[in-house]
C-alpha cells in the first residue's frame, strides 16, 4: 500500500493563458481560492422551529498574486495589468484563463484549480520601509467568473 504524504503549500505555480499566448510567473504567495453557496432562507408556515435553506448560487472571492516587483520589460503579465488597470475602456479587456497548481516534492502536479475569464482587478505595492531589508512587493488582485478543481 503506498504511503499518503499530505501536500505541502509551499510548492506551486500559476499559469496564465490569453490570446498572446502562455506565460508563468514566481509569486511569494497565492490566496483566494474558494467556493461556497448562497442559500435562501425560506420560512415554512407553522413551523417555527427551522427555517428552510435552498441552494442558490456558487460564489467566490478575487485570486490574489503577490510578487517580487517586476518591470515593465520584463514581464507580459505587469504589462497586461497596467494595459487593463490604467486603460480607458475603449478596448474590450482582454481576459485569460489561470491553472493554479499544487506540486509535489519532485514537482508533479497534485492539485490544481483552472479558472476562467480572469482580469486584474486591483494592483498595489506594499510599503516602502528604510529599516528593513526587504524586496519590493507588490500584490495583483484578480476577479474571474468560474474555479474548478482538477487532478
């Protein structure tokens, strides 16, 4: 019987694919992914001792990257977030899809979540301190319209 060795967090990669073509990326840190369901709530009369709750919607939050702070040259993802951030809406945004992976100790993918029609929503760099040594980071935040777990 082979050994279960639980997955580590430390270990993943992003990969994002767009009509430009595919393009992977290093970040420090992934978050947001989840998925729930909204639910209604509805009353049943004379029962006083529950309320019904009927699946509704799936929802779910905004991918969040964060990153060592790349320039402009070197990376068609700072240019496709500055071309949608700082664009004036006369083009349609382009969108990508992301395959997030969960890799093992020899690099295999264990896990993954693809996620589809995804857009840089919001782009911030952290702060600026003079009494650390620290790299610049900045963090790209991602609104898409499904998730679905693979593998």
């Amino acid at each position: 019987m082979a050994q279960w060795n639980p997955p580590v967090s430390f270990y993943f990669k992003i990969e994002f694919s767009k009509a430009s073509g595919v393009f992977d990326m290093a970040f420090k840190e992934i978050s947001g992914l989840s998925e729930s369901m909204e639910v209604e709530e509805v009353e049943e009369g004379g029962e006083s001792r529950f309320k019904h709750q009927l699946p509704k919607r799936r929802k779910h939050g905004n991918l969040v990257c964060k990153r060592a702070l790349y320039s402009l040259k070197e990376s068609p993802l700072a240019r496709w977030v500055r071309d949608v951030l700082e664009g004036d809406f006369t083009k349609p945004i382009e969108t990508a899809s992301a395959f997030v992976s969960l890799l093992d100790h020899k690099g295999d993918k264990i896990a993954g979540w693809y996620l589809t029609n995804l857009y840089p929503v919001k782009w911030e760099l952290e702060k600026f301190d003079s009494k650390k040594n620290e790299l610049a980071i900045e963090s790209i935040e991602f609104a898409f319209n499904t998730i679905e777990r693979k593998l």
